[in-house]
C-alpha cells in the first residue's frame, strides 16, 4: 500500500510520522501544486493532505486510490460528489484541536485586555528602569470577571471557551447564526442581543451559508465601543475591510483574529494598514496548532487508515 502526504508540511515538520510506515510506503511532498498533485498521486492508495483539492483534475490518474484523509476538519476542498462517483471514502477530524484553540482564544484575548505590547516595550525599552514609581499606570485593563462574553458558535470550542469564561467570573451568552435551538446549561440569545450586550465576542463558527460576512459594518456597529472581538473560526465570518473601518474609527475597541479571508495574508488585506499592535493582533492560523493538537490529529488518522483496511 502507498500513501502519499502532498502538502506534509501544512501539519509541520516538528511531527514524528514514522508510525505511518506500518502501514505502507510513505512519499512526503512539502506542498504540490493541483498539476503536481495530479502527477505524484498517480499510484496513491491513501491520500493524507490539509488543503490540496481534491477532485478530478488533482486525483484523476489515481487509478488505485480507496481512501482520503483530511488532516483537519474542513472539508471544503474536496468534491466529494466525484469521490462519490468512484467509489472512494474520505475522512476528516473533529474535536482533536479544542483544548488548544481554547487556550489561544484566551492568549489573545490577555494580549489585548491587558495591553501586555506596551508594557513589554516599555521594560524592553528600559523605562522601567529606575522608574519613580513601581507600579506603571499609563494604561488601564479591566478584569474578565463581571464582563459579559458573548460566544459566536457553540460547538466543542464554543463550549469549552465558555466554561473557562465563566471560571474567570464571566457572564457567558451565545448566538447560533444557523438558528439550532438551545442547549442545556447555556443562555442562548439573538445575535443582536450578543452583539449589544458583549464585552467581549468570540467567534468559534464554521463558514457557511449562516456565518459567511455575518460580522459587517451593521453588526459592528451595535458593539460597544469597549468590545473586543476575537476570531478563532474562519476568516470570511468577518468583513475585513469593515473590521478595518471599525478600528480606525474606534467603532470597537480591539480585534484577535487567527483567521483571515485569505491565507496566507494578501497583500491586497486591509488590515495591512493598521500597526496599532493594542487595536489589532494578528496570529498566523496558529491556534489550532499546539504540538498536542497536531499528534492527536495524526494518532487519529493513523487509526482511521488501520480501521478502513483491517475492518
């Protein structure tokens, strides 16, 4: 049996994927382009990729192929009509990044409410050095408890960034764009409510036809100035050029996002434009990526391909 990873190193090279070679032959590409991938799949029996597409121009020749495994979630990329039509499965995973997106949800969210650039720059930059005073006071941050978190998605994500809201005192409401009906234990709301009420929104929806440009100037426009938004879902839930418009008029107060329309950045972003580390930060698609994450991403399919040939 081959299995071939076109675009291994969309997982990192930090992985150990030796235990694949039980399985079969393994041929590593660090990235293949559809022309390419039409070309090195050819004699594929597994197809292990993160964001090649697949269909009939990347998989056409793979005359042998059974099996497709997405290192992630989404599925976006995959006509599975075609896979379908030839018989083949696919696979992807769920649930396996929760606790790290989680995690950076808050070390986004700690960057901008406490203002942790300015106080970094100004140790580094040696003003605290024999300072008059011991404790700086230029800038103010709030406590997370007694604010009202607003939860954009309550999926496996939503659900556990709400838990550890409420353990820091929050207030935790939730909105479900595709309008599914409440879940035990959890203050469903309107969207507009959410967006009213919330000191902080964070987004941990799929894109859909529910989700796609739902956070555009009308929404912004109900955030309180003092609001602090944060996207941990995909990029094209938020209009940027709106978020943009947002920030440079203080219609919110800051933004975290780890996802944007297109990614890598465009050179085309309006947000290029913004170098107010305190009103924007950008991390570059990171926050499902912990280490953790990513082994137990790999044991899964690792177990998904035993699990198809030997059941």
């Amino acid at each position: 049996m081959k299995l071939i990873f076109p675009d291994v190193k969309t997982i990192g090279e930090d992985l150990n994927l030796s235990s694949f070679q039980n399985l079969g032959e393994v041929i590593t590409y660090p990235f293949s382009t559809p022309e390419e991938a039409l070309m090195r799949t050819s004699d594929a029996d597994v197809i292990i990729t993160n964001k090649v597409p697949i269909n009939e121009e990347t998989i056409g020749n793979a005359r042998h192929l059974k099996l497709v495994c997405v290192t992630g979630t989404g599925t976006n990329h995959l006509d599975t009509d075609y896979l379908k039509k030839r018989g083949i499965a696919w696979r992807n995973v769920a649930g396996y990044s929760t606790d790290s997106v989680a995690q950076h949800t808050f070390a986004m969210l700690f960057y901008l409410l406490e203002n942790l650039r300015f106080y970094d720059d100004y140790v580094k930059e040696e003003q605290y050095v024999e300072d008059r005073e011991f404790t700086h006071f230029r800038q103010t941050y709030h406590e997370i408890s007694g604010m009202t978190w607003g939860i954009i998605g309550l999926g496996n994500i939503g659900r556990k960034v709400a838990h550890i809201a409420e353990a820091f005192g929050a207030k935790v409401i939730y909105a479900s764009p595709s309008g599914k009906p409440p879940q035990k234990g959890f203050t469903q709301v309107s969207l507009d409510t959410l967006l009213r009420d919330s000191d902080i929104i964070s987004v941990h929806a799929p894109l859909n036809v529910y989700t796609e440009n739902l956070i555009d100037a009308a929404a912004l426009s109900k955030m309180k100035k003092s609001c602090i938004l944060l996207n941990l879902g995909r990029g094209a839930i938020i209009n940027e050029h709106d978020l943009c418009d947002a920030l440079t008029r203080h219609t919110i107060a800051a933004a975290g996002l780890d996802v944007l329309c297109t990614e890598p950045m465009s050179q085309e972003s309006p947000l290029r434009e913004i170098k107010d580390s305190q009103r924007l930060f950008i991390t570059p698609h990171i926050g499902w990526a912990s280490i953790e994450a990513r082994t137990r991403l790999m044991e899964i399919i690792y177990t998904q391909i035993d699990d198809f040939f030997n059941i």
